[in-house]
C-alpha cells in the first residue's frame, strides 16, 4: 500500500471512530435523565461501564437490564422447542458486557452450566468480577476457543456474523461446530434481506448475487463494521447441519430492523 493510500485510510479510520465517540456522548447526554432514575430505583443491579453498554447494545440501563430480561426469556423459548433444558452446558458467543447470559440462570436453571466468551477484553473482565456463577472466557478474532470438541450442547450468537469478514465467517463457524456437542443447537443471527434498503447500490448488486457484503476499513469486529448476509450465504455455510429454523421478520412502521434468525442442529 503506497504512503497516500494509508494517510487516507487513517484518515477514513479516524473519522468513522469520531463519529463513534460522538454517538457515544450523544447517547449518554440523550439518556442522562432515564439513566440515572434507574440507578435510584435500582441500586443492586451492577451495570458495566457505559461505553461497554453503548459498544454491545444501547447505552440505555432499563433497555440494558429490564428488557434484556424478557430478551432472555424470549431466547429460552426458542431453546425450549429443540432441546430439553435440562444439565445442558450453554454458551453465549460474543457476550459483551453480559446483559443476557446475566439472566439466563435465573431463568432456565435446571443444572445447566453458563458460558461467556467475547474478543472484548474488558468486558470480560468486568463479568468476570460481577457475575458469579458463569465462566468467562477472553477470545480474540482468531477462531480459537479454549473447549474440548463436542463440549457445548447450546450456542447462540446475537449479531456477532454481523461483524465480521467472510474468512472469518468460516473459521468462526468451524470452531463453534468443531465444539458444539451432536444434537446440540446453534441461535444465530444475520443481516438478511430486511437490511437491503440500508445498502448502496453497488453493495445490493453484490448482495443479489448471494454473495457476502462487508462494509469494513474499521477494526473487525466492532459495531461500525458491517456485514450483509443474503440466504443462499448462510445456507451454503450451514451445508454440514441440519437448519431447523430460519425466522424472517418483518419491520413494522419503518423502526427498529429485525435480524434473521437462525437455529441450526449438529448430527
């Protein structure tokens, strides 16, 4: 890469982490009030830091804690209809900052054994010194978790395929499989045709071919690094499972965009 072409690269990096940092202030002024009657109301609760809950999710403590409850439960549901909850080994594949594998204890029990894996090492430090009873472990981008083969019977990924390249799409699915015990399930989701609107037509034109869409020149693996995944990609990358579900839903009134979802089991 010549030198022109790197000074411009920085300069696009420093510019979309700019506008990042702004999000971030904004976020945290918007909230200031709503924040801030939840700790009084709710002084137990532990909450990470908040550029942690604004880099996972949104820097909003009653979305963070509250309805994350109810996403955990809505998440169990979906387990319960392909496997008995019961001494089942579950693992949360980009946990971030905890906000639902901090719930799912409580809400399954039944002898089930929680584990937390993220390439954020300092959320993990932070569950790993705020939520007892789970076991945390600190990843980086390179697929490689430190779990036996046929070790998981559960493994869900909540938008983590949404940031990452299409090698890492592969080496990723390999090593969650590779852990993944036979008839265990895996809870994924992408960004499928709902997402279509939020692409430029050149990225549609490849988005329409079944390829892979990456909107990179960020640090992989962060929340401004965006990939698009058409049906037919994930049905090829799924080719070695059988796909038990995949959810499509639809947005209502033009607000908040669902991913697809897909449920895949190992034989």
């Amino acid at each position: 890469m010549k030198k022109g072409e790197i000074s411009n690269l920085l300069r696009q990096l420093g510019l979309l982490y700019s506008a990042d940092r702004m999000r971030y202030h904004f976020e945290k002024y918007k909230n200031r009030k709503i924040n801030k009657t939840f700790k009084l109301k709710n002084p137990e609760v532990k909450l990470p830091p908040d550029y942690l809950i604004y880099e996972s999710f949104q820097l909003n403590y009653q979305k963070y804690y509250t309805e994350s409850i109810n996403t955990a439960k809505w998440l169990t549901n979906h387990f319960e209809k392909h496997i008995e909850l019961k001494d089942k080994k579950i693992l949360d594949w980009g946990c971030g900052p905890g906000r639902l594998i901090r719930h799912l204890p409580n809400i399954i029990g039944n002898g089930c054994e929680y584990y937390g894996t993220d390439y954020n090492e300092k959320s993990i430090d932070w569950c790993s010194k705020n939520l007892p009873d789970i076991h945390f472990n600190n990843n980086t981008l390179k697929a490689q978790l430190p779990y036996d083969d046929n070790f998981i019977d559960i493994i869900y990924g909540i938008s983590i395929f949404t940031h990452l390249s299409e090698q890492l799409h592969y080496d990723w699915y390999n090593e969650l499989y590779r852990i993944l015990k036979p008839n265990g399930i895996m809870f994924l989701t992408t960004h499928g045709d709902n997402f279509k609107v939020k692409l430029t037509e050149s990225e549609l034109n490849t988005y329409n071919k079944d390829e892979l869409v990456v909107r990179g020149k960020v640090k992989e693996g962060h929340r401004t690094y965006s990939t698009f995944q058409p049906k037919a990609f994930m049905e090829k990358l799924f080719s070695n499972v059988e796909i038990l579900k995949h959810i499509e839903t639809k947005p209502e009134n033009g607000a908040w965009v669902p991913q697809d979802i897909w449920i895949i089991m190992k034989h």
